[in-house]
C-alpha cells in the first residue's frame, strides 16, 4: 500500500500556469475542490484537534494536510452531521461518467452516507483508492492528526457521483449547494476528508485584463493609426 502523504495528501504538479492535483488514479483542476461549508446541522463533530461545534460559518472541508475534515464519532452525542458544500471560485457541472469525488478515511461499512443534490438524495457507497505508485495499488493516508495522536497507513475509500443520477442535465451546471448527510453507525467513524468536481467552470464574472494586454493593444492601435496617415 502507498500512502498520500501529510504534506501531500493532494499531489500537486505545476504545468504552466494551471496546476494538476492527482489523488490516487484521478485528476483534478487545482481549483475543482469544495471549499465552503454553507450549513451545518447536527449533534456534534470531530475537526482533527478535537470535538467542536462549529459556528454558523464554519470553516473549509478540509486543507491539503488532511487536518482539517468534518466526522462523526462512535460516542453518544455525535453520530449525525449535515453539511451543505459548495465551490466558491468555480462551478461543477455534468460531464462524461463520474462527476464528483468524495474521500474518506477508514472503513465505511455500517455508516450511513447520503448525498442530496436538487431534491435528489442518494446513498453513497466508498470503494478502496486505488492507483497511488500503480493502477492495483490501494492508497493510505500517512500523518493524520486524530484526538492528538499522528496515525500513519490509514484506508482511504472514494465514492464517484455522476450528476445524471440527480437530474442535472448533461453540460449543466450544479446550482447551489449539495447536502451530505454523515450517520455513525458501525464501529468507525465516518470521516470526510475531501469532495472535489472532475469537470469545472469558472464563474461568469468580468476578469481583470493584465495591464500589459492593454499596453500591447494600445501598441497595435498606434500602429494601426500610422498605417492610415500613411
């Protein structure tokens, strides 16, 4: 087994100006990764430094330490969480096959995982990561902080999403926000490291043109003034 290591559960190569984040056998945009919490209901949850109740804004999925994750926990009191994700610089719509991808730490057989996009609710069901050093090789998580000790060599299990199951139109893209519903109920916690989108686009706001595209554009319109008086 492989791990993804602490510093890197995200594997980043820079190409360019837009960087590739491999997680085990699949690809992503560097920015296709949920990264707001727009609600947040339930008993309890586990943050990786210890038990908490979030506010009404609370923090990110989680970071590329894999330090940061929403979970459930196997004690009275803290076994149903809802959280309502979203992207804030980006939007994932319908594309080829699977559309999103939500990774866990640890065995998830007994827990219930829901997933509700557009009134549509769906079971989740993590299958074992594979393709971190090979294609057959199952990924682990090395470096995970859990109630104040480091845990090395930890299963890592992903759940695929395709968006035609809830309706969302093939090219379409996923309005608002997805609700997912984490319920313990076996002996390991249910723990949501990161949910990211195959298949993103940026938001249809004016982006900034560089100062030199103006500088360059001025240049040809000159230029273009003296062919003229010529």
């Amino acid at each position: 087994m492989k791990p993804i290591w602490l510093s890197a559960i995200l594997a980043i190569a820079t190409t360019g100006a837009q960087a590739a984040v491999t997680l085990g056998s699949y690809t992503f945009d560097d920015n296709a990764f949920v990264d707001t919490v727009t609600s947040f209901t339930g008993s309890g949850m586990y943050d990786g430094s210890g038990y908490d109740h979030p506010s009404s804004t609370p923090g990110p999925v989680t970071d590329i330490d894999a330090t940061t994750f929403y979970a459930t926990a196997p004690y009275p009191g803290y076994d149903d969480v809802t959280l309502g994700l979203g992207f804030s610089d980006n939007s994932a719509y319908n594309g080829s096959g699977a559309d999103l991808a939500f990774l866990f730490t640890w065995d998830q057989t007994g827990n219930t995982i829901d997933l509700t996009i557009n009134g549509t609710t769906a079971s989740l069901a993590p299958a074992t990561l594979f393709g971190c050093g090979s294609p057959s090789t199952q990924c682990v998580l090395d470096g995970m902080i859990w109630n104040g000790s480091t845990l090395n060599n930890q299963y890592l299990g992903i759940a695929l999403v395709d968006l035609s199951d809830f309706g969302i139109a093939a090219g379409a893209a996923l309005a608002g926000d997805m609700q997912l519903r984490l319920v313990e109920g076996g002996s390991n916690p249910v723990v949501l490291n990161l949910a990211g989108a195959f298949y993103t686009s940026a938001p249809t706001t004016a982006v900034p043109v560089p100062a030199a595209v103006w500088l360059f554009g001025s240049g040809l319109l000159g230029l273009v003034g003296l062919a003229r008086r010529r």
